[in-house]
C-alpha cells in the first residue's frame, strides 16, 4: 500500500511514523507514506496557498489551484483508489471503513486546515470524506495519523499475531471483552477462573457473553446495527 499525506504543515505528522507498529510496517516495506507540502504548489513565490472567503466570513481557506497541482501530480504519476479529506464535518471513521481502506493499494489523503477547503475541491477532487469525531482540531494532520494507523495495522503482516486485528473492539460490531495476563491474583482481586480452565469452548463464550454485556453497558447504540 502508499499513502500519500498533503498538508500544510507536513512535519507536525511524521512522528507517528517513525515509531512502533507505523514504523515497523514502513520498514518490511508493507507501506509506503509520503508525505507534501502544498506550499510546494503556492501559487506565487510567497508560498500563498490560502485566501479569505468571499462573503466576508472571517479566517483563511485553502484555495483550490495548489491543491489541484499536487493531487493532478500524484494522479500522473499512478492510479489512486481514494482521495480523502481528513474533516470533522463527515461520516465518523469507524472499523469498517478502516478494513475496507486497509485493501486499498494507493491512496491521498488530504489535510484540511485554518477555515477548511475551497468547496470546490470536495466536489471536483475528494472521493471520500471523513472525521474522527464530532470536534474540531487546529488542522488534519493529527486525524490523518489516526486513520492512517487505523488501516496500516490491519495489513497482513504488520503486527506479530495475525489474527490480533480481529479481536479488536468494533470488528465485530460489540466492544472487546476484558483482557488479563500474570499475576492471576494481584492484591485480593483474581482472574476470572474460566481463563485460567483451558476449556477454550467455555472461554469464547465467556469472551462473547462479556463482549455483549460492556457494549450494553458502554455503547448500546453499536447494538441498533446488530
């Protein structure tokens, strides 16, 4: 896979990258990230890529013409399965979107930042829109990390177990369930016995039953879908 990131400010996302699972995967090769300054695509030698919104609204919008340079750059250079907008005002990023991205083979994904977009480009460029919640951040960039770690694990061969991903919260559609390791007593409070029986029969069905019970209690609204 490649993901190519285009921000404004394309040094405060790398660092995500450059540790721990991300970073492993970067380098077994299982991904390629790329990351683009739109500054590099300014319209003048000031390196001006934003302007104020006609209407007379306050702040800065990112213009359209720098952002069309690089995505058309990109897209000359290869196929792209999705181009998204990382923007609080869009569908929530969830586990299924993340698995249907992590198939991908290339995708862009665009930063927003001060005031958000020329909404032409939402219409003419983005295939895909999404959020990380209903709040917004100074820019894109910390969201962008968050979805690309969201897909980056889910690619065969980026974490150590390869069935790890499927017992994640959300895959399917309830909360995990609790989890335990050593000591199996630690100041009067003990493991639940079921774990430590090997009766892994009775073990996934502890496993479901409690998945069940901290989806009711935590988040009854994943059970509409159900």
């Amino acid at each position: 896979m490649r993901i190519d990131i285009i921000s404004v400010l394309p040094d405060l996302i790398k660092s995500p990258f450059q540790h721990s699972i991300i970073k492993r995967a970067i380098d077994k090769k299982l991904v390629e990230v790329h990351f683009h300054n739109l500054r590099d695509y300014a319209i003048n030698d000031y390196g001006k890529i934003d302007d104020a919104p006609y209407g007379g609204e306050s702040g800065m919008v990112m213009m359209i013409e720098p952002i069309d340079k690089c995505i058309s750059k990109l897209q000359s250079e290869r196929n792209y399965d999705e181009i998204i907008y990382m923007t609080p005002d869009a569908e929530t990023l969830n586990q299924q979107t993340a698995n249907t991205l992590s198939l991908k083979e290339n995708i862009i994904i665009l930063c927003g930042h001060y005031k958000g977009i020329d909404h032409r480009v939402r219409d003419l460029l983005i295939t895909k829109e999404i959020s990380i919640g209903d709040y917004v951040l100074s820019g894109g960039e910390l969201a962008a990390a968050v979805l690309c770690d969201s897909i980056i694990r889910l690619i065969p061969g980026v974490l150590g177990n390869e069935t790890s991903a499927l017992s994640d919260s959300f895959q399917d559609g309830l909360l995990a369930p609790p989890v335990y390791t050593r000591p199996a007593e630690y100041k009067n409070i003990k493991v639940p016995e079921i774990l430590l029986s090997g009766n892994f029969p009775k073990i996934d069905n502890w496993k479901s039953e409690k998945a069940l019970e901290r989806t009711k209690r935590i988040r009854p609204d994943l059970l509409k879908n159900q």
